[in-house]
C-alpha cells in the first residue's frame, strides 16, 4: 500500500514545541506551494526565546499584519559556500537525517526536493542510499563510525560534513541495534547484517582541534570539495566555531538544544546544550571578532519552525538555516514519537524491510517537501519585503531589526540585541 | 566578555610540544636545538604564539620578566614590585616593541626572599595589573627556569629573543607552537611555556577540570590567573612540590590521577586532601623543573591518553615531542618510546631515567630504535622539502602512468601520504611518514622502513600497511579490508570499529605489544597480538579494556590475557562491596566471598562461576547495560581448520619480515582467543527503573 | 529548555565536550563516580545518598539500609529516633542523628544548627574520638556561618532545604555559597574545603540531573529524601526484596545518567573534577543577579 495523504494529528497530553499550529503551517505550505503568513502566528505563547524576539517591523504594524502576501519576485538567496562557491536557490539545507533513521523513501525524497528547489540535503550518517547517490545536490557525512564511506562515496556529494555532534544529544554516540541492520542497511553502511552498529560518543582521532584540522584537510585532499563540521550548541561553541574556521573548515553547522531525533537519553537532550538563538550570535559575534567572518557559513539547526524563524536567525548572525522536523511533517509526521521502536504511522521512521506492507509514495513526498521548501521561500520573501531588504545576504547579522521582548538581561546581551 | 574578572574566561588551545634534558656528562643543549624540534611541527601551532623555556643548574641570579605596554608601565611594574620584595632593578627590553605588541622586560631583585612570599608578591603585583585590563604581567620568575615566548611561530620567537646570539646553551630546553582556539588580543602572555617559581611548562591539551583545578589553586591563595589551563598546571606544579610539600613522583600522580585500581592510585586520604589538583580531560605536558642541583624532564599524560606525546633517549639526551619526526629530526637514532595512558616521564641531569613512563620497565625498552633501510626501490623521490599535495599528486600521476613501486626518502612527518591515490601502486617510505598515513586505501601496498604516528589506514578497504618500526595510536580505525601489520608495538586503541562486509574481511597483526582498548567497537575482522621478543616475560601484551563494546570480529593475543584487562569493569570495589553486603545479610557463605575477593580478576565469568543464578543475578546488575554484551574468553591453539585464514596471515607476516621462525614458535604456542558471544543480550535492561534510551 | 522551568537547576545547563575535547562513552570507557567522605575514611560508590526515612516501618529501613550497603551508597538516618540494629552493623555507610538510640555507636554523628546564632555551635563535641561530626544546616547565605562549623570542629555539613529559617535562600544559592566560603587556606596549608565534606538534601530533588548540577555548585554528596519514592513506586508495607531489587536498580540508574552527563562534558571523575566546578555550567534565562550569586556564568557568554 502507498502512503500518498496526511493522517490525522492525534491529540497530546503534554505541551509541544511542534504543537498542531505548526503542523498545519507546515501542511499548508506542502500542499499549496504558497506563503501563508507574513509573521507566524504560531509563535504566541511560546516560551521558547526566539518567538520571544520580533522583528521591529512586526511591531510596528500593529495588527494589520498578514494582510497582504504577494511576495517578491526575485530573491538574491545565495550563500557563500566557499571552496567551490556553492549556489543556493534559499538559505535552507535539508538536514542529516540518516538512512536508517529514515526509512528510504523520505532519504530519496528529500535529496531529490534539494535537487529540484536548489537547495542542499545532508544525508546523515548511514552510507549514501543507491537513489540518493544519483542526486547532485548532497553533502555526505563523515561521522564517528565511518558507515559506507570510501573514496567514491565521499567524492558523490557537493561538500562533507564532519559530524561531531548534534543538538539532541551532545557528546552521545549512537546504537543502532543489530536486529535493525537488515540487508539494505548492511549494504549501505557496509557493516555485517545483524551486528549492532555503534557510532563512538566522539571521533577518536579527533580529541583536539589540530586533529580536527588534520581530518579536514585529509577529507579535501580526498575529496576536493568543501568541508563542513556540524557540531551541537554546547557552553563553548563559540571558542568551538572559531577552532573549526581557522582549522580550514568552509563552514559550520550549529544544532541547537531540543533539535529533534528518534533516540536520546532524555537526561542528555533535557540538560546538557544551549538554545540555537544564544549560539548564533555569540558564534557571529566571536568570528567577526577574529576576522574570520568572511567567506566562512554559518548554518542553524534546532526547531526551525518556519521563514520567520529563518529570517530571525540569518538577522542574529547566521547564512542559513536547517530544516529536519518541518521536512519530515511536511512527509506525513504527526510527531507521535515512535521513531525507535520502528512501527511509524507515516512509514517515516519505521523499520526497513524487504517487502514492506505500507510505503511512502516518493512521488508524493517529493512533491510535499518541494512545495514545502516554495511556500517557505515566499514568506520569506515576505519578510524580507517587509524588513525592507531585498536579499537575504544583507539580512545576515541585522539585529538591529529585531526587538528584545520580555526576555532577561543576560540572553538579550548574548544576542546582541537592544529592547 | 567585558565586564567579567579576567581570570574566568577559559583560553582554549591545542599545540605541538617538545623537549631535551641533557644527561650527565653530555655537552649542554644550544636553542638550535629546541628551534629544530619544535620547527618540524609548525603546522600542528600558527602564527598566533610560541615559545622556549631553559632550565641551568648551578648558582644563577634571579630574573623577574614581565610582559607590558610602555616603558612606563614597566617601571611602574618595578615599583609596585619594589614596594612588596625590597630593591628591583630594571635590567632592560629583550626585544624593542614596535607598539602594537608588548614588550618584555627583565627586573633583577637585589635581596632574596623565601619561595612563598616570593610567590605571593607576584601574584598581588599581577593582579594589580590585570584590572580592568592586563596591563602587564610578569610571566617567569625563576633562578634556574627562564622563559621566552611571544607571538609568531617558533622561528619568529627564535629571532625575536635573538636566542641563538643572547642565550647560552642549557641543561634542559621545552619549546612550543600553540593552536588556539581564541586567541584574545595580541598579547603574548598566552604563549607557552607558563612557569611559576622554577617550572616551566609547555602543553597540549584541553582540561575539562579546570574550573575545580582553578578553585584549588585559589584555596590555596592564589589569585591571579590568565584564564589558561597550562598557566594553571604550572600553577598547581609549583604549589603542590614547594608548598604542600609533595615529592617530584608524589605531585605528578596527584595531577595525572590513575584510574582507581591502577598501582598508582592515590589514596582516599591524598585524595581528600588534594581533590581539585587532578587534571581530567585531555593533555600532554612537558615541564622543566630544577631545585638548583639536578634538572628534572617531567612528562604527563592523561588517563585516556587523548594527546599524543613520544619520548626517546639517546647516548647523551633524553627527549619529549608530539611526534616521532621531531625526536628523529635531532637524533636519528634515538630509541623512541610511547607513555601509557595516564603515565608520567621523570629524567634528571644526575640520575638519569627516573620512571620510564610506562609501569613496566622492560617493555619501554623493547621500542625500536632505529630501522635498516634497504636501497631505495622503483621510482624513487625525495620527500625532503615536499609537503603531502605535492607528493600525493606525484603519486597519482606515477599510478596513472602505470607506474608499479615508488620509494620516497627523506619522509619526515609529512601527513596524509597516499590519500587520494586509487590505483594500485606499491609505495615504500623511508623515514617517518605523518599522520593519517593511508586514509581511506583501496588499492595501494605501503611499506614503511621507519615507525609511524597516529591514525594510520583509516577507513582502509584493501591494500596493506607493513611498518617495519612501532606504530602509535588509532591505529587501523574503521578497518575494513587490506592488512596492517606492525612489527613492533602499536599505541592506543588499535583497530577499533574494525569490521567485515561481504568478502572483505581485515587483518591486523601487531608484532609486539599494545597499549589500552584493543579492538573497542570491533565488529569484524581478526587482530593478532604476537608479542615477539616477550616470551620469557609475563608481562601482559596488552593494555587495558581489550575489546570493550566489542560486536563481533576476532582478537587473539599469544599467551594469556588477565581477564580483568578484557573489556569494560565496574569498579572492583563496587563489585566487592556487593558482595560484602551480600556476606552480612547471610546470603553469601564466607568462604566464597573470600574466595571471590581474593581472586585475581573479579569479572562476570567469574561470578559466573561460583554463584548461583539468583545472586549472580543480583550482583550481576553492575555489570550489566542495555548495550552490555558478554565475550568469549578462550585459551586456544590456532589449528589449521579453525584459524586456517588466521595461519595463512601469520605466516605472510613472517615472510615480510624476515621472522618466519619466530612466528612457527608462535604458532605452536597458545593464544586467547577473544569474541562475542552471540544469541540474544541479557535481558537486564527491561529490569531497570528509569527509563533511558541512546 | 524543553520543559518549563520551576527552580533555579531548570535554568542550568551542562556542557557537551566536543572538538577541543572528546566525551566519553560511559558505557564502554570510565567515568568514575565514586569518591570519598570524611578525609578519606569512607569510600562510596556514587554522590548520591538515600533518605527520608522517617515515616517507614522498621523492616522497610533496615532494607534500605542493606540495599544501600550493597551499593555502596550512604544512608541518612535523620529523622529516625533509634539507629537501627542494621546500621550499627554496617555504620560506616551511615549518618546518624545526635540523641537517637545507639546514636553513640556510629561513626558520623550529625546535629541540627538551627542556624548562625546556636549554642550548639559553642558547646558541641565529639562522643568519641573517631566520630565525624556533621552539621545539618538550613540553606543560608551566610559565608562566616559556614567558616564557623569548620572552627567548631565539624568535618561535614548538610544543607537541608526541608529545615526552616527566617534568612533561607534556594539551595542551589546555599551550596554555591558554602563551597566558595570554605575556599581558603586551613590547617596543613591545605584549604579548608578539602577537610570537611558537603552534602545537600531537599525533598525536591527529582532526579540525577539535580543532583548532577548540585554537585557542579559545590556539593560532594546529594541526599534524595523523596525522588527514590517516586521512582520505584514505595508503598507501605510494600515486599521487601521487591522494595530493594527496585532501589538498587534506581541507584544504578541515577549512577549511568550521572555518568553519561560527566561523559558528555569530557569529565572522566565526577569527584574530583565536577564538584563546584562552575565553570562547565551555564544559565539560561536566569535572573542576573540570581547568577552572580550562584557564580554561573550565562548560555552564550564566553
């Protein structure tokens, strides 16, 4: 049977930071291809600081908001992906998800949207799926336990990305299970069927920052294409991003606490990292310091929700943002959080079988994160209307657009931003 | 950021590090020296600061040196210094300042004072300095120990100091390249060496202890810190030996802190006393120390041995470096050996060989020294001056041209060697080829005539490794086709994550012996343990946590493996303390708790063994995790049906080594044969209350 | 933060060790979580410690305390009027209160300071040579106060949030404040803090993740009266071997995520290195001036 339609999103007992709001945004901009909303109104109520900080603009328009959605027609949406100057139809990078955490179909789907929209798509730690290899626009990932990496699968992607860590679980490794390493997986990660496959908390020749430089520059003598290093938002990740620019690194991408995953010690994902709006700009803040800035790209990760929360990001330092949760509601998520134990209802998530009952329709998925990624772009554009600016370049670092709500003293200095 | 005390910011770095200690009798060392081997390193530093420290014996006069901005703030260093220790006098700049960097600036103190109050007069006049910005700072204080450091690579510091026409030679030297992380400024008071009294220390690393490290240290009464770990084991260097009153030994184990269990570990008394003195997290140091009679090399090093360090000796020098190629660039023939995770190194001018750093002493002598080189083969090139593009894109057009062997001589450090070249290619390296040596091999047949450094054939699918020397560590990580053998000992976390897919199936096999987390994560392939050379001894070949998280694959170690040397133990205490508890409740009979206590290996197979399911069960809970996964433990003789793959590899190492001999007595001897044991986990994760995931 | 927030440790976060530093796995690599109590008379498996014993039944104390024996685990007797015939047995894991049954015969012997002004303060001494005198205090702000205990001859303090006092302040402020306030020079030229051991409790504390940050602001040992309650679900009356197995598994539990969130931060012995080393914390969205009490820094300051 194909999955080809969105299921119905169950009640919650808890509050959620994707709560049914956020759902449905994302929905109607997979369906239609169109912006909704000029600012998003998913984020009243929320405690989470970056729906606590408005845009300037916002505010002064008072109620009259959302009124017109005619957006721009063109859009200078390029990042500087140094090392081969990396063109990007929209600041938005598809975000790791690994083939094996997904279920194949979704993997397919989101390089294949990368492809169509001009964006990237970050395939996670897994080895490169067979119909993820014929798509350009990926970046593979070199992560702690190397799965199905060799010469020739590195050099299939536009750019490497060295994981050392994610938002959801800073200084954790990974486990997945040898029940679940079925054949395809085995082939894939080129690791034996039925053998538990272990991701090492760190990489262990990467114990320093030399040695960080000695893997990226052992990557692009490998490789030739640009080398990007995701790490999570972590007390020091200033001192972290600007080790990771000197070292040679084309750019960073920075998860942020709470960013999404099917399986992390709760103790861990609740205790231990910062959110993505104090990381950004105190990594800005520390590489313009340095002088280092310049040419290199800084990518957010953790809870990006929607363009608003896209263009606050670019105005608080970064050049571009990544998208994981909203791409996978966009295929059909209704965040039910089963991921791990393998019987998702959207078939995002579930276990990877020979010949499975229930698939996704890749058509369909395709044409959902496509549409998503579209409507995306045009609120931001929106935005960017609004804001007054025509390019999403020169809203990099803009803080001055954006207003301190009622946050504390310490996190609006950590911005950088005035009340 | 502004408005914080300075001396909370944490300034990050990592670096190359490098150190001679003359021995009795031998001529003392000129700078050239410590330039030369710290230089070959450049690219493990930046521009961003570097630095020499100089250790003399015999009668010296003091020298105060300060760092500061104007030739007035330096004379106003000199009388708030006088205020506090009686007359100063400043002797002059060591360097003109151009104005935008600092100069340094000497003071001679006309009267002596104690070491304490000495110590406590400085650290007021720095911190009167520091506030609200660091104005100047007085950076070495010592009789014996003297410091230049500044901003540049070494070379530029070098010149800065004119030390090759101003400084005499010396009984010790340490030099440093820093790579930091932030660089705050252009003050080089974050250079390395850091000294207090008479330490000079240089450092690589990143201690996750440094705030209680830096609490310590201001319980004790100091009160003025730049905000860098290595200032801060200078620190605690100085306080522990001239303060408490340590022992040179007893100071280094407070500072390393062995695993419990090790021989070294402190007592819960020292520990008491000292907690907050122990350095965790990542660091190799090379100290210079001298009490006015003898000069003392000091080399620490983590637990887990995150940071590489070699040291070595020759007939006149002992030696400390980051890398092989900076031993081998002033003493070709030095013998070089590796410190154990959570070692320390101690030489002297007078006694010589203090601790070897490893525990034990016969096995540090069994390291190469040098190797034979045969005559150059093939296509031969001289690496002397290459850097690792310019050779690999050689290599690659020799491959393409259909070229079979090249030779490369003169290799010192270069990195990378091979990466990138995927056509069959039979490459051999004369000297010592840098790290990551073979990174992801398909196709290409290196032999070293040499030793090799760190991650060597990572994410190697096919094609082989031969080394003719030691290797050092993360040797053959992700190891997944191809052969890498070694014939003599290999560092740290050998062959981890190796593993097997379809056809492919890897071998490793180590002639000598090797340290800590053989095999970790290992989920395929076979790793042979030799220890050729060893047999008489019984010392075991290997470290500890032999396979720990280990999946599948196959480790065989000649002779036996104590098996609390074999994977991940609870503490033994915890484990004795269960029982012990078990004993008073009337659930154990005494004479089987005594027995389990007094048994050498206090493992699950153990309890295994002596206790019925219903205890095991119980005392098996500290043992057991979601992940735990018990091994199989086997003394096994390699007959040919079994290990026929195992024999054939074997022999072939033999052959390429000319130790065909050595490897048939091996052969009829007996191994451990070390594995998982398959069918389902233990079900103890159910059992457990708080939920947890990963 | 993911959940909302509803006292001060909510506001804090841990650090995850990466680059310049490794983690570590904790499941197959150490991280050591025992230390030691009581200059180094007393070796326990992890810093936390069980209590809230008061309201249970004789037998139901005696198991916890063999359970906790087995663990390795300290016990606090507060609240009991008699020391029971099992912690007599094995009293070295044990703190009883002064004036209780037996009370003479344990080794750590504690007594209430209702706050800076007791007599108790003057008049207290040891029954025994051997017995450590500690001292259960109301969380204070109070530098002197603590300085003081340390003069009077106590070698150990419990700050316990369940006492009253017209000057209390948060917990997380008392241990901050108490760890920093014995930060000087003592006896022997060692500081002060290393001869007299911290322990902190309060009814609160829900988890290990508290207890983690607690032992960041100073605390040596975190006594959980209630959280162990909760976790195996006690019941009076409830099957003793039952009541054990399940407080064994918890303490196991509270010891791997105790583990895994050192690991994470590149801390390979909690004792040693975490406990007041601030410096691995910060706040978010704190109150500033709450902060600089505490001596935290905030999420994004460098």
């Amino acid at each position: 049977m194909e999955i080809s339609s969105y299921l119905r999103v169950p009640k919650r007992e808890s509050i959620e930071f994707w709560n049914d709001n956020r759902i449905m945004h994302i929905r109607e901009l997979a369906t239609s291809a169109k912006p909704r909303y000029v600012w998003d109104p998913c984020k009243e109520g929320s405690r989470r600081l970056l729906d606590r900080v408005r845009f300037r603009a916002e505010v002064g328009e008072g109620n009259g908001w959302n009124s017109t959605l005619e957006p721009l027609e063109d859009l200078d949406a390029s990042c500087d992906i140094a090392y081969g100057r990396i063109w990007m139809a929209a600041p938005l990078y598809l975000g790791d998800m690994s083939f094996g955490a997904l279920s194949g179909v979704p993997n397919v789907a989101l390089a294949r949207a990368a492809d169509e929209t001009g964006t990237l798509c970050g395939i996670g730690e897994g080895g490169v799926h067979p119909d993820v290899a014929r798509c350009r626009r990926i970046f593979v990932q070199w992560a702690s336990a190397r799965f199905g990496l060799d010469l020739h699968a590195l050099r299939l992607g536009m750019g490497t990305v060295i994981k050392i860590g994610q938002g959801a679980k800073p200084g954790i490794g990974g486990h997945l299970p040898g029940a679940k390493v079925v054949s395809i997986i085995s082939k894939t990660r080129r690791i034996p069927v039925g053998v538990d496959a272990i991701s090492p908390a760190p990489h262990h020749d990467i114990y320093s920052i030399e040695d960080l430089e000695q893997r990226i520059w052992a990557l692009k003598e490998a490789t030739g294409n640009p080398v990007f290093v995701k790490v999570a938002a972590t007390n020091y990740v200033p001192y972290v991003a600007a080790g990771v620019a000197r070292m040679g690194a084309d750019g960073i991408i920075i998860d942020g606490q709470g960013a999404g995953t099917g399986a992390a010690p709760s103790v861990v994902r609740d205790n231990v990292g910062i959110p993505i709006e104090l990381a950004v700009p105190s990594v800005d803040r520390m590489l313009r310091r340095e002088g280092m800035r310049e040419g290199f790209t800084v990518i957010a990760a953790g809870r990006v929700s929607s363009a608003e929360d896209t263009a606050k990001l670019i105005a608080l330092g970064a050049d571009c943002v990544s998208i994981a949760t909203a791409a996978l509601i966009a295929m059909g998520c209704i965040m039910v959080h089963k991921c791990h134990l393998g019987f998702c209802p959207a078939v995002l998530t579930n276990r990877i079988e020979e010949e499975p009952k229930k698939v996704l329709s890749l058509d369909v998925a395709t044409r959902w994160v496509t549409n998503l990624i579209r409507g995306w772009t045009g609120e931001l554009k929106l935005i960017l209307e609004r804001v007054g600016l025509n390019s999403v370049r020169e809203l990099v670092g803009r803080r001055d657009l954006l207003t301190a709500g009622d946050i504390s003293e310490d996190s609006r200095r950590a911005m950088g931003l005035e009340r | 950021m502004s408005g914080e005390p300075l001396e909370i910011s944490h300034v990050k770095s990592g670096c190359g590090v490098f150190g001679v200690l003359r021995k009795r009798g031998a001529p003392p060392i000129s700078p050239e020296v410590a330039l030369a081997g710290i230089e070959c390193v450049r690219y493990r530093g930046s521009r961003f600061g570097a630095g020499f420290g100089l250790v003399r014996t015999g009668p010296q006069s003091r020298r105060i040196k300060a760092f500061a901005a104007s030739d007035e703030v330096a004379e106003e260093l000199r009388r708030e210094l006088q205020q506090r220790i009686g007359k100063v006098e400043l002797i002059g700049s060591e360097y003109a300042s151009d104005g935008k960097i600092y100069a340094s600036y000497v003071f001679e103190p006309v009267d002596e004072q104690d070491h304490r109050s000495l110590r406590r007069s400085i650290g007021a006049v720095n911190r009167a300095f520091s506030r609200p910005t660091i104005r100047a700072r007085i950076y070495s204080w010592g009789r014996y120990v003297e410091v230049f450091k500044g901003i540049g690579y070494p070379s530029d510091v070098y010149e800065l100091y004119s030390l090759s026409d101003k400084v005499e030679a010396a009984d010790l030297w340490i030099s440093h390249t820093r790579q930091p992380t932030n660089s705050p400024g252009r003050l080089p008071i974050w250079s390395h060496p850091f000294a207090s009294g008479e330490w000079a220390i240089v450092h690589n690393g990143d201690v996750s202890s440094f705030g209680a490290n830096m609490e310590f240290l201001s319980s004790l009464g100091a009160d003025s810190f730049v905000g860098t770990d290595s200032e801060v084991i200078a620190l605690l260097l100085d306080y522990l030996t001239s303060e408490i009153g340590l022992k040179l030994e007893e100071a280094c184990r407070a500072l390393v802190n062995p695993f419990e269990g090790s021989e070294d570990t402190l007592t819960g008394q020292q520990l008491s006393a000292l907690r907050g003195a122990q350095l965790d997290g990542p660091f190799s140091v090379v100290a210079g120390f001298s009490d006015g009679n003898e000069a003392f090399m000091v080399v620490l090093v983590d637990r887990f041995k995150f940071r590489p360090i070699v040291v070595g000796e020759d007939e006149n020098y002992f030696y400390a470096a980051s890398e092989e190629a900076q031993i081998r660039r002033v003493s070709p023939n030095a013998r070089v050996w590796t410190i154990e995770p959570g070692g320390y190194m101690i030489a002297s001018t007078d006694r010589g060989l203090i601790r070897p750093g490893r525990r034990a002493r016969e096995l540090f002598m069994r390291f190469s020294s040098s190797v034979r080189h045969p005559t150059p083969t093939g296509v031969v090139i001289d690496a002397l001056g290459l850097n690792h593009s310019r050779i690999n894109s050689l290599l690659r057009d020799l491959a393409v041209r259909g070229c079979e062997e090249v030779s490369l001589i003169n290799v010192s450090g270069q990195r990378y060697i091979g990466v990138g070249v995927d056509r069959p290619l039979k490459v051999k390296i004369h000297g010592t080829p840098g790290n990551c040596l073979a990174n992801f091999n398909d196709c290409v047949d290196f032999e070293v005539f040499g030793s090799v450094q760190d991650d060597v054939g990572d994410v190697m699918h096919g094609g082989s490794v031969v080394v003719h020397g030691d290797a050092r560590d993360v040797l053959g990580q992700a190891l997944q086709g191809g052969y890498v053998f070694v014939k003599g000992n290999a560092g740290n976390r050998c062959g981890i994550q190796m593993r097997e897919y379809s056809h492919k199936r890897p071998y490793m096999v180590i002639g000598g012996t090797v340290d800590d987390y053989l095999g970790e994560y290992m989920a395929g392939g076979v790793i042979v343990v030799l220890g050729l050379g060893y047999e008489d001894s019984d010392l075991p070949l290997v470290g500890k946590y032999v396979g720990s998280g280990m999946v599948g694959g196959r480790i065989l170690v000649r002779g036996e493996v104590p098996r609390d040397r074999i994977g991940y133990l609870p503490p033994r205490e915890d484990v004795v303390q269960y029982l012990r508890g078990l004993k008073l409740d009337g659930e154990l009979d005494d004479r089987t708790f005594r027995e389990l206590i007094s048994a050498q290996h206090l493992d699950y197979e153990i309890l295994r063994e002596r206790l019925a399911p219903d205890l095991l069960k119980r005392v098996g809970k500290l043992f057991e995790h979601k992940y735990f996964r018990r091994l199989r433990i086997e003394p096994v003789r390699l007959d040919a049906e079994r290990f026929e793959d195992v024999c054939s590899v074997l022999r072939e190492f033999g052959k390429r080594f000319s130790l065909e001999r050595e490897v048939e007595r091996a052969l009829d001897g007996r191994f451990t044969l070390i594995e998982p044991l398959r069918g389902p986990t233990v079900d103890a994760v159910r059992r457990e209350l708080p939920k947890e995931e990963g | 933060m993911v959940e909302t927030p509803r006292f001060i440790i909510d506001h804090i976060v841990s650090d995850g060790a990466q680059v310049t530093r490794p983690s570590i796995d904790p499941y197959r690599e150490p991280v050591e979580t025992h230390l030691y109590l009581f200059n180094g008379t007393l070796r326990l498996s992890m810093p936390v410690a069980i209590g809230g014993l008061r309201d249970l039944g004789k037998e139901e104390v005696s198991e916890v305390i063999r359970a906790c024996y087995r663990m390795g685990v300290l016990v606090d007797l507060n609240g009991l009027t008699e020391v029971p015939e099992e912690a007599l047995r094995r009293q070295s894991h044990a703190i009883a209160p002064i004036g209780a049954a037996n009370s003479s015969m344990v080794n750590a012997l504690q007594l209430t300071i209702s706050g800076p002004d007791a007599t108790e303060l003057e008049t207290m001494r040891p029954v025994h040579e051997n017995q450590t005198l500690v001292a259960r205090v109301p969380p204070l702000e109070d530098t002197s106060f603590y300085r003081d205990l340390f003069e009077a001859g106590f070698r150990g303090i419990i700050i316990d949030e369940d006492l009253d006092h017209h000057d209390a302040v948060e917990l997380e402020v008392a241990t901050s404040v108490c760890d920093r306030a014995l930060k000087v020079p003592g006896p022997d030229g060692l500081p002060m803090r290393n001869l007299i051991s911290l322990l902190v409790s309060s009814e609160r504390l829900r988890s290990s993740s508290d207890a983690f940050k607690l032992i960041g602001l100073g605390a040596e040992v975190v006594v959980l009266p209630e959280a162990w309650k909760i976790a195996i679900d006690y019941r009076p009356q409830m099957e003793r071997p039952l009541l054990s197995e399940r407080l064994e598994y918890f303490l196991i539990g509270v010891q791997k995520e105790l583990k895994l969130l050192a690991g994470a931060a590149g801390v390979s012995s909690l004792w040693t290195s975490l406990v007041g080393s601030r410096e691995l914390f910060r706040s978010i969205e704190l109150d500033n001036s709450l902060r600089v009490r505490l001596g935290v820094k905030s999420a994004g300051e460098w």
